[in-house]
C-alpha cells in the first residue's frame, strides 16, 4: 500500500511544470522526491522481478508438458537457480517450489488516484479519509486480483469519515 498515485509504467515522479523560485516550495518539493521517489523504484524492482520469476515457472510448466523428453530436461536443467549452465538465475524470493527454485508471488499494489495531502498533510478528517480509501482500494484490488470477499463495510466501520466525499473524487465510488 502507497500513499500516492503509483503507475508502475512511470518510475519517476511527475515533472513540475512551471520553474519554482520559492526556497519553501524548492525545500517542499525537495522532501516530495525524497520520501516518495524510493518506493517507487522499489515496487518496480520487486514487479519485474516478480514478473521473471513468472515467466521462469511458465517456461518450466512448458518444458515439461514437451513429448521430446531429452529437450525437457536440457531446458529443465537450465532453470534452476544456477543452471546446468553454471549460471545463477538473476532473482529469487523465499517463496520455494516443489521444484528446487523460487517462485513468484501473488502481488497487488493499493494506491489512491489522487494526492489527499502534502508532505505536511496531518489534518485528522483528510487521515481518516485516506485510510478510508485506502481500506477501500484494498476491498477493490483483493476482489479484482484475488477474488476475494468485499469488506467496504468493515472499512466503513473502522475508518468513519465526517460528512460528504468530495465531489471532485476519482478514487472508487462508495
């Protein structure tokens, strides 16, 4: 879970369109890339990583449903976390197979649509708010990529919000 937008095709931050001048609005910015620009290299990594790994089991599921017996186990050979080749697979997790090498995981980013706040955003009702989203976009996401159960009603009796949403909120209706 992040606490600002994330979309995993854009590593970096957003460019600030106007030159800034304001040292307050320099510092600002400044802490903004530091404290949010880390994760985001983060949560790529641990995607791409995620995603050899998936490619890895797929192609081991492959070479082993091949009627060439011979092939499938020179490509099997090849797989392990140091092959036949004597070259170690680039990532592994600590999610072991029944096979001897890593597997990926099942993984899911919950991330608001929008900014709910600054880098200096402890307003009581806007936290509340955002953990409200935030429980939110988790009931979306477990449902979507894991078929879980709802519990928007669980969300909306731990994190209470005082009164309306916003009118201008893109995050999921409620």
């Amino acid at each position: 879970m992040v606490a600002n937008p994330y979309d995993p095709a854009l590593a970096s931050l957003e460019t600030k369109k106007t030159p800034m001048s304001d040292g307050r609005e320099i510092l600002e910015r400044t802490l903004d890339v530091l404290i949010t620009s880390s994760y985001r290299w983060d949560l790529n990594f641990a995607l791409a990583a995620n995603r050899m790994l998936k490619w890895r089991e797929d192609t081991y599921a492959w070479a082993k449903s091949i009627t060439q017996k011979d092939k499938a186990r020179e490509v099997l050979a090849i797989m392990g976390e140091r092959g036949s080749n004597g070259v170690e697979f680039p990532v592994k997790s600590a999610n072991p197979g029944p096979e001897g090498f890593s597997l990926s995981y099942k993984m899911g980013i919950v991330a608001p649509s929008k900014f709910y706040a600054d880098t200096y955003g402890f307003d009581k009702a806007n936290i509340r708010l955002q953990l409200y989203k935030g429980c939110i976009h988790a009931d979306q996401m477990m449902a979507q990529e894991f078929g879980m159960g709802s519990m928007r009603d669980a969300c909306k009796r731990e994190f209470p919000i005082d009164g309306d949403l916003p009118s201008d909120d893109p995050d999921p209706p409620l």
